[in-house]
C-alpha cells in the first residue's frame, strides 16, 4: 500500500490486501483511495454491495461521474405500507425495518481517462454505528451471491449450497465472516431466481392438452414407446411410455414387480405410477412408467393391459405393492389367473408399510407387537395361533374387530409363511427400492413443472439408472473383494462367485467372531440344511455353516459342495431365485360366495380409499370453504344410505 503525498490519497494494489482488509477500507473510509476501475469493479464493489445503497449521481460530458452512497441502516426511503381488505391467514409475515440508524456516506467518483476510481467519505459525514457483521446479517454482498448462483446452477439442494459456498468462501477467499449468516432459506430463494430461466423448458404449455401432446412427442424422441389412452364412461385418462431395454427386463425379470405410485411431480396433480424388477445383477431398474389424471382400478388396470400388450412375453407371478385397494383391484383386472387360461399373478403386500398401518391402527403395544410376531411366523398355523392370540388378549374392543376385519383372512399377502417356499419373495420384502426411486425423482421435480418437465426428469433419471447398472455388470464376474482374516483357502473359493455374492459370503464369514464374542457354541450341524433366515433366502453358506466348517467337528465345505454352490451362478445371476422353489403350498379353492364377498370387500375399500384420496386433494388447496362444501356433499349423499341401510338391519333383527 503506497501513500501519494502530492493528493493525500492512497492508492492500492490488489495483491497486497486480504478480502477481509479490502471491506475494512471500504467500511470507515479514514483517507480517500484510488483504485483502478476494472480492478475496483471485479474486486473490491462486490465485497461491500451489501453495506452501500445509492443516495445521489451526476454524470459529466467528458465521461466522468460521481455516485454517492449512504449506509443502508439509514434507509432513507420510506417502507410501503399494507394493502387494507387482506384476510389476516393470507397476508405475508412481514416486519418494518427502523430508519435513520446509521448517517455514514461515501463518494465514488469515476475517472474515465485515467481509468481509475476515487473513494472518499461524503461531506464528511460520520462513521458507522454498527459493525460490519452487522451488515452481514442485513443483506448479503454481490461476491456472497455470485457464489450461491454458481452452485445454483449445479441444481443441488439448498442445504449441500450453504454448505459448499460456506467452506469455499471461508478456505479459499477467506470470507469467514461474510457467509456466517448465510441462510436456508436465502440460497432457496436465489436459486429460484436463477433456476426459472433454466427450467423454462420444463415448465411446459399452459395448456394442458397441448402439454401433453409435447410430452408425447419428446418421449418418442428418446426412444420409448407411448401409449395415449382414456376410459369409457369416466373422465379419466393416462399415457403409457416404456423403452425398449425396460420392455427386456420385464420380460426376463418381471416374475415379482414392484408397484407403486407418487403424487406432487407435475402441476396437474397426475399421478405417477412405476413399475420396478431386480435384474440379473442384483441392480433394481425401471419396468415401465404412466401417469393417470385419477386413481382409480378401471384407470390404472388399462395402463397395465397396455404394457402387457408393448412386452406380451411379460408373465408376473407376484406383484409387491403397499395397501393399496386400487392397485389391487387394477392387478386383478389386468392379470385374471387361471380362470382365463393365464398364470395366476398374486398381490403381497410391503411389510414395511403393513407395520406403519398398525403404528398407527393398532395403538395397544403389546398387541402390535403379537401381530408383528404373526408376521414373522414361516408356518400358516403358527401365524394363525398368534393373530387369534392377539385378539383374545387385546383390551381394546375396536382393535379386536380391525384385526378381525382387516387381517385375519388374508394373511397369505402380508404374512411371510405364504413366502417361505420362493427364496426372492424372502429376500425382496418392501416396496423401499422403488420408494427410493421416487424419493430421487421428486427431489428434481417440481409443482411448477408440466407433464413435460416432470418426464425430462424421468428420462434422465432411467438413463442414470441404465447407466448404474451396466456398471455393476462389468464387475459382476470381474472383481473380487479384499478380507482380512478369512482363511486362504475359503477366500479362493468365495472368489469363483459373482461380486455381490462374494460380499454377502464374507459378512455371514465375519459374523462367525461375532458369535464367538457372545459365547455361542459350535451349531452342531450334520448337514448343509439350516434354518437360518439368510439360507432361507440366499441358498449359500450362512455364518452357522462356517461357524462350524472352520471350529466343530465336521468340515462342512468340501471343494465338492463348494462347486455346488458355485454352479448356481454358472450361467445365470440373480435371477436363479425366481424359480428355485424348495415346497409348493396348494391353497384352497374359493367358493363362488366367497369370491363374491372378497371382490364386494375390496370394491368398498377401492371407494373409501379414492373418498381420502378426494378430500386431502381439497384440504391441501388450503381453502376452507371448498373443503367444508366437499364435506357436505359428501354427507348429503351418504347420509340417505347408510340410514335406509341401518333402518333395514334393525327391522330385521
């Protein structure tokens, strides 16, 4: 830093001062400065645009000019008032900044010939009342927001941004003190601001029809096969699209496909449903995609006789869905069974969403805990003992007759006995997989997006996923892992297995210790017959096999049952599990009476379901009004009914 005697100014280079120092100077301005435009521009302006507001200018006929700035503490311009006649629940949260806090003021004076700027106080007016952290904490500089845009348009989330420009600006610039009071919900509003112009494409026509008819055409563009369609007698309609490598691996692996749908990824409110298969290398991929403007079994049953129809070699057996009565009743429709020369397609249920139906349905601990217990039971009579155990015991009157209700009859599509002879329906027991796939999606969605919007993002990430699981293929039979303190000679043989299997083999390897550590003995075992939950579902060598091979009498691992093992995956991958099958179970056949009362029943759940699916629609719109008028519809509608209906039951008894 140089002191030019001759004007009493001082004049700066860049390199010499810290970021910090450069807001110091351009705080309290003690002696004027002298710094080249460009430099003054690029370098010094941006780390102090939150100090300084414009208060007054003049420009000169020979280029030159002066702007002078006042402390935004000082606000000299008067806050707009509220608009009268708003309804206290819609107006903003809003607070009104005091003026006339602060009297500080600079001049910026601008000398096009020589290209420089001159910085000096303005009619020597006083210091700042306040720190500069204070001055953080009112606004953020140019050089603070510069940074959030750059991360903005990555599209990451605002919490990994205020992460990211907070270590950038505090390691590299040395900014500590001007990202301290970056917030959540500041990235979240810039990044809106930076995002508009780039998701333009996505937000869509305003029109719906046209919308879809976009959307139509950009999906044929990328390769999948699309399928329009509408339902006779209701206002209802979809679209079907599914590509090519998504019609094979329906085919191939589509023996359990998971269903399920998602809401909130399109401004029209169409639902979103996926179909999703594990392939051979163990990888979860897309089956198919269709979004239905409303959800309903006649909507959701066309769009799956359609892509029956793309892939026609396509033979579920088993779809794992969560409690959902109208994909139940879709998957019946679509997929009739036996009774029109088809192989019969089952639905089971996600445990995972069983378990929070009865969180909240079945709120007497103890008795959950039984059901949770029937659950887990790999015999029918075993399950059937605890259920009726658990209603005998239940203080609960209305819980006792859910159960009975809801659960007794039907333990063949959430009780893991009915699953016990097919050792993928052990292994794949939840819908998490494909609710993952929809958690990542929705994360890039938004409400403002068209039909369009929301399927760029699907392709995008379908070809991610296409793209993950060529990756797992390439080192399926090529890499081997690493462990430490398993025998050579075991390693060697678990090495002749593909690479996600040579994982799960060297975990049930390392559990042995753990059995040890807690003084379990050798298992005694004679043969390779165990009953453990992970043989049950992966036919391989459990950590009671080992624990015995390696420290009991009998050495279990022969090179010979070694090669048995291995043989498994000789010419195939995972999807050796569809149809290795260790009982079959003959279930009794249904009376005509007793179809006729499971299809009544699942047709009044089917109602009831679409009757909440209705009313959180309108309740989300948050207006009281609409959402009360729905009510009394509703109850003017139904009320008739259901008094003719007890008015008869009465009469009877």
């Amino acid at each position: 830093m140089n002191i030019n005697p001759s004007t009493s100014t001082m004049s700066t280079t860049s390199p010499t001062l810290t970021a910090n120092q450069k807001r110091a100077l351009l705080f309290n301005i003690n002696e004027p400065l002298e710094i080249p435009i460009q430099e003054f521009d690029n370098d010094w302006w941006p780390l102090v645009s939150n100090i300084w507001t414009g208060f007054s200018y003049r420009n000169h006929v020979n280029g030159n000019s002066w702007k002078s700035f006042t402390c935004r503490f000082t606000k000299h311009n008067q806050s707009s008032s509220r608009k009268e006649g708003i309804p206290l629940e819609k107006r903003r949260k809003t607070k009104t900044r005091p003026p006339e806090l602060c009297f500080a003021k600079i001049k910026v004076s601008r000398f096009i010939s020589e290209q420089k700027v001159r910085v000096e106080r303005y009619n020597d007016s006083p210091d700042h009342t306040h720190s500069l952290d204070e001055s953080e904490k009112l606004k953020r500089s140019q050089v603070v927001r510069t940074l959030v845009e750059q991360e903005a348009l990555k599209n990451y989330r605002p919490p990994a941004i205020v992460s990211a420009v907070k270590e950038f600006a505090t390691e590299k610039l040395g900014l500590n003190e001007s990202v301290k009071e970056l917030r959540r919900k500041e990235v979240t509003n810039i990044k809106s601001k930076v995002r508009g112009s780039l998701d333009t494409h996505l937000i869509g026509n305003p029109n719906r029809e046209l919308d879809i008819q976009e959307t139509i055409i950009f999906l044929k563009k990328q390769g999948y096969l699309v399928e329009r369609y509408e339902v006779i007698h209701k206002p209802t309609s979809g679209f079907v699209f599914i590509h090519p490598n998504q019609i094979n691996n329906l085919e191939q692996y589509g023996w359990l496909t998971l269903i399920d749908s998602t809401h909130k990824t399109n401004r029209y409110d169409f639902r979103l449903f996926t179909l999703h298969i594990r392939n051979t290398y163990g990888c979860w991929d897309v089956g198919a995609h269709f979004f239905v403007s409303n959800e309903d079994c006649d909507t959701v049953s066309k769009a799956l006789k359609i892509i029956r129809k793309f892939g026609n070699r396509w033979k579920p057996r088993y779809f794992l869905a969560d409690q959902s009565h109208v994909e139940a009743n879709s998957i019946k429709i679509a997929f009739p069974g036996l009774k029109y020369g088809e192989q019969e397609c089952d639905v089971i249920f996600c445990t995972v969403h069983v378990m929070r139906t009865w969180m909240s349905k079945i709120y007497d601990s103890k008795t959950r805990q039984k059901m949770i217990q029937a659950m887990h039971k790999i015999t029918k009579v075993g399950c059937e003992s605890i259920i009726q155990q658990a209603i005998d015991e239940c203080p609960v009157p209305t819980i006792k007759q859910y159960i009975k209700r809801n659960f007794m009859k039907n333990t063949h599509q959430w009780a893991l006995w009915a699953r016990q002879h097919s050792p993928l329906l052990l292994q794949v027991t939840t819908t998490n997989p494909l609710e993952s796939y929809h958690s990542e999606l929705k994360k890039s969605t938004s409400l403002k997006y068209g039909l369009i919007g929301a399927c760029y993002k699907i392709v995008a990430l379908d070809e991610k996923k296409r793209s993950d699981s060529e990756y797992v293929s390439f080192e399926f039979r090529t890499k081997n892992i690493s462990a430490i303190g398993i025998d050579h000679v075991i390693l060697h043989e678990i090495h002749k297995f593909p690479f996600p299997v040579q994982q799960m083999l060297v975990n049930e390897f390392n559990a042995v210790q753990g059995r040890i550590e807690k003084g379990k003995p050798t298992p005694g075992l004679i043969s390779l017959n165990c009953n453990c939950l992970f043989f049950r579902r992966f036919l391989l060598p459990c950590r009671h096999i080992f624990h015995e091979h390696v420290y009991g009498d009998i050495k279990l691992l022969t090179v010979d049952i070694w090669e048995k093992f291995q043989k498994m995956f000789e010419e195939a991958g995972f999807e050796i599990y569809m149809h290795r099958e260790l009982v079959e179970i003959e279930e009794p056949k249904k009376t005509e009476a007793e179809k006729a009362a499971e299809n009544r029943r699942l047709t009044i759940n089917e109602l009831m379901e679409r009757t909440r699916d209705i009313y959180w629609r309108v309740e989300e719109k948050n207006n009281p009004e609409q959402t009360c008028m729905f009510i009394q519809e509703l109850n003017t509608c139904l009320e008739p009914v259901l008094n003719n209906k007890i008015n008869e039951i009465l009469a009877v008894e």
